[in-house]
C-alpha cells in the first residue's frame, strides 16, 4: 500500500481488503490503528463506549479466517457500530437516559451478519436521542462533533443527525465506515454535511430485528462509507432476508460492488422541478445544476419530472413519525429494563411510568410523544394520522409514475445547507430544525433506495452532498450512478485536524 501503516485508519474498505487479503498488515494492526485515532478523538464525542477488547479478539479471529483463505469482503475491516443497534453484552442505549445500564442479551441481526462476515467492532456510536434529531444534539452523551470547520472559524459544527456520531467517525478516520439508520434522513443528511457517502437502502432490504425502534414504517439501516464502492461491499454484507423482521423482504442480494462499472450512458435521470424550493441556496442550486452536467456529460438523459405531491412530505412525515415513536416508546415504563424512577412513599405505578419517563426521556423525544399520542387519539386521528397515510400513498406514487415513465434515477440536493454551528438552529421553533429533511422524508416515505454523494465544497470551505433516489431493490443500478457522479466530482477533501 501507498500509505504508512500508522495511517491505515485512513484506508477505504477495498484497500484495507486488499492489503489484508496480500498479508500486507494484519487485522490486528488495521484495529490498533483505529482503537489509536479513537483514542485521539475525543474530542468529537462520536465513540461513546468503546470496546477494544472486543475489537482486538474479532481482530485476531479475523487474522485467523485471512490466513485459512476464509475471507468474505468484510473480513477484518473495523466497524462503528450506531447505538441504536443492540450488541450482545454491550450499553445499547439508543443515546437516552430511559435505556441507561441496558446490555442486551442478544445481537441485532445486522452486526450479527456482519460479525459472521469477520467484521470488527471498535465501539459504539454516538446519535441523537432514539434517532429523534437533525443534528445530534438530542444525545444523553452531548453533542457530536463534525471534524470539520468554516476555514479558520473554530465554531464546533453539527455532524448532522441522527447518525451524527457514525458520520463523525467515518470522516475523522476512527474507522473505516459505520452502521447507520435513516428514518428521515438521517444517514443521507449527517453524511452530506460531513463529505462522506451514506446509502438508505429500499425499505425491506436490511433488517430491523434489534434495531431500537422509532418508526417502524419507515426506519431503515444503512452503511456510512467514504467511498461509494465500500458502501457496495457493506451494503451487501448487511443486506438480506431475516424471518425475525416481518418487513424483511425476501429477495436475493445481488453483488453490489459488481454493478459498479461505471457506464449510464442512456440511463434516464430525473429532475424533480418541486425540489426547486424558494430561497434555496445559490451554492446548493449551482451543485445540483454540476451534478447534472456530470451525469449528462457520462451519458445519462437528463429528463424534468413532476412529483406533486412533495409539498406535503414534511407534513406527512412528522404527524406519521411521532404517531409510530408514540407508539413504539411505550414498551419504556421503567418495569422491565433501563432506568426507572425512585418513588416517595404513597407513590403508585402510574406514578412510576410518568416519573421514569419524565427523567428518561429527553425533551425533543417527549415532544414528538406527545404529538404523536395528539394524532392518534380518537379525535384526531382521522384529522391528521389518516390523511397523513393517504399523503404518503400520493408521494408513493408519484416515484411510481416516474419510473414507469422510465426515469432510472432521481437527483436532487441532499440538504438545504452545509453543516450549520451546534446551537445555531436551537430556536424556539423546532420547524426550523425539522426543514432540514426537506429533500430526505420523501425517500422513506416511499420506501425507496437513496444515497447521497459527496460532490463539492462551500465558500466556507464545508462538504456539500448530491442525492441520488432509485427504484425499489435496483441498490445496484443506484450505487452505479453514483459511483458515476463521485468519479466525475472527484471529491478528496478532508477536514484539518484540529481534534
């Protein structure tokens, strides 16, 4: 490899796999280098349990599968794990007070796959409080941190959310890449602001099975990568039917990294003229007008397409959101796992469930609790859940028309700003901070495949990300263009260290 050894963090997935693969470095090396960054990192707050030991004995069993000619793609590759994925014997707490002292006694089937395929967990992951934020800032652990900044400025930057800690590590080179979730936006968003690339596979194509849930219709899991090929070989490794998760298709997984031959010449790219919202950024209008050029200029048509119904996403989205978290959060009473509250004498249950939640949940989760139980209690629910369902119905098939129109692929902005300054957004209107899915809820809406791209900078010199939205189960076609729009940006930046 070109790269010193000490500097074998900074590696993509297809190197490290190839280094590994020659005996160029072990996998117990490739691990030190990142447990040594992680250590070093502190500073971001991305790594909130970290588990070396773990990670140096995966480490060597992956040593041992490399030496016996047994190695899958992920074989030795050191992994973030989100928080919101439950580790066998490891806190699990979905960043919240409620789940605190919580080792699940069981491993979801995601890092289950992707343990079996020799993969190495460094730790746990930072996130917004059970995935409920744009910018990690929701997190019994404290804020994230971006590794990035506005040229000299020293204002700490949000990493997005809710994946902020995944996104954080995969750009600062703790690890490789990272387990994400994407609700409504929350793999495609913290990797846009942090310059890395962050697949939401077709809803159905990755597992839910011990995922800690927020809403259930729409949570998807997801790689968060710094190349589009590794998130083509992560994918295929978390990818795959689980009789465990009721949604969980049953449908083969194709190889990925195979799609990726970087040919779309008379593929059909949509451009949806509803994303052209008003007061749009100059810097994010000229990027999407770049992203077209590139894919005209390899080949693709570029055709203007009508989805309708987009006005009426974000609306959708956070009267059907809240309404499954109301339901989902529930099961935290305080009676069966993680923390329940002291009572005084005289006290009853009631009083119990009321203070365990009080004190466990953040005040963004009760938030969304509260409106999600207004929206489905009898009154209301034909007012707001009802129609919010028939609006989804209308967003779905809008892509649906599109496609059988024979668009292959839809590109939009994937946020409507870079990065903005933790704090900066915590007005007293929490609308402002729910804008920034504008672009990304229509996607789980649907349930379709997206991916955003990193493909330029800002005047302040921060990461801007392109989205790209598939047909349900063609990830493969959908990596492709990509990989397509990241070789024509050719994106290498990466953030001073100042950490």
């Amino acid at each position: 490899m070109s790269a010193p050894m000490s500097n074998a963090n900074t590696w993509t997935i297809a190197a490290a796999r190839e280094a590994l693969r020659k005996g160029e470095i072990s996998a117990v090396d490739l691990t030190m280098a990142c447990l040594t960054a992680i250590d070093a990192g502190d500073g971001l707050n991305a790594f909130v349990h970290k588990t070396p030991e773990i990670a140096l004995e995966q480490a060597r069993a992956a040593d041992a599968r490399l030496a016996a000619g047994d190695a899958p793609s992920m074989c030795g590759i050191p992994l973030g794990i989100k928080d919101l994925f439950c580790t066998k014997g490891v806190p699990s707490q979905a960043a919240s007070n409620i789940l605190r002292g919580f080792r699940p006694e069981y491993e979801s089937t995601v890092t289950t796959r992707l343990f079996d395929a020799g993969a190495v967990m460094l730790g746990k992951l930072n996130m917004d409080e059970f995935a409920m934020g744009s910018s990690n800032e929701t997190s019994t652990y404290g804020n994230a941190v971006s590794p990035w900044r506005r040229g000299n400025d020293t204002t700490a930057l949000t990493p997005g959310g809710s994946s902020g800690g995944s996104a954080a590590a995969v750009a600062a080179d703790l690890c490789l890449a990272a387990t994400g979730t994407d609700t409504g936006g929350s793999i495609r968003q913290p990797a846009a602001f942090t310059g890395i690339v962050g697949i939401k596979p077709t809803y159905g194509r990755v597992s839910r099975w011990g995922i800690v849930a927020f809403a259930s219709s729409l949570d998807q899991a997801g790689p968060m990568t710094k190349t589009v090929r590794d998130a083509a070989i992560f994918l295929q490794a978390m990818a795959g039917h689980d009789p465990k998760d009721s949604t969980s298709a049953d449908l083969p997984v194709p190889d990925f990294e195979a799609a990726l031959t970087g040919d779309i010449r008379g593929k059909k790219i949509g451009i949806p003229r509803e994303y052209r919202l008003d007061g749009i950024p100059a810097e994010i209008d000229a990027l999407w007008q770049r992203g077209i050029e590139m894919l005209r200029d390899a080949g693709a048509e570029i055709v203007d397409i009508s989805l309708p119904h987009t006005k009426y996403a974000l609306p959708a989205y956070y009267v059907i959101a809240p309404a499954e978290a109301s339901s989902n959060l529930a099961r935290y009473d305080g009676v069966r796992y993680g923390h329940r509250a002291t009572l005084s004498a005289g006290e009853g249950i009631v009083d119990m469930y009321e203070k365990t939640r009080a004190e466990g949940f953040g005040k963004e989760v009760q938030r969304r609790v509260m409106i999600g139980t207004y929206v489905l209690s009898a009154g209301f629910y034909d007012a707001y859940y009802n129609r919010a369902r028939k609006v989804r119905a209308l967003i779905k098939r809008d892509f649906e028309l599109a496609f059988a129109a024979g668009i292959d692929s839809i590109l939009t902005p994937a946020t409507p700003s870079a990065a903005f300054g933790l704090g900066e957004m915590a007005s007293a209107d929490p609308v402002e901070m729910y804008l920034n899915d504008v672009f990304t809820v229509t996607v789980n809406l649907a349930g379709l495949p997206g991916i955003s791209v990193p493909v330029g900078l800002d005047a302040k010199g921060l990461p801007l990300g392109l989205q790209l939205i598939g047909r349900p189960w063609e990830e493969g076609d959908l990596l492709n263009h990509a990989y397509v729009l990241e070789r024509a940006a050719g994106f290498v930046s990466k953030p001073a260290k100042w950490w």
